[in-house]
C-alpha cells in the first residue's frame, strides 16, 4: 500500500500513542501513514480511535503490526 509518511511508534502505550498520532494526521489532513505500533491494544485501540476521531482506517496487518490511515480533510 502506498503511503505519504511512515511512523514507528514503537512500544508506546495507546494513551500516548494515540496522542501522538493526533498531532502528526492533524499536521498532515488527506495524507496516508503507515503507523508501526507494538502495543498490545493497538489492534483494536486504534480501530476504534480512527472511527471516534474521523480518520480512516484503510487497511491493518497485525502480522506486521501495521496500520495505514488516511488522515481527515
């Protein structure tokens, strides 16, 4: 999948990994990231944070621990 930026979140926990990724999708509105996060929520905190927030979720690959969202307009 193709993407604008790549953010490697590494083991943050979801408060301040959700945080965080606020501020970089509202930096960047139409972008796509691919957000790396090992957090053991992350698999259904950030699903739920991108539906709460507006941002699209287009894809997710738990083998990789990858999530590509599309940042809101």
């Amino acid at each position: 999948m193709n993407f604008d930026q790549e953010w490697n979140a590494g083991e943050l926990s979801c408060g301040d990994l959700v945080l965080e990724l606020r501020r970089r999708l509202l930096e960047a509105p139409g972008q796509v990231f691919k957000v790396i996060a090992l957090d053991l929520g992350a698999p259904e905190d950030i699903p739920a944070w991108c539906g709460m927030t507006g941002h699209e979720l287009l894809a997710q690959d738990l083998d990789l621990h990858a999530y590509f969202i599309r940042a809101k307009s």
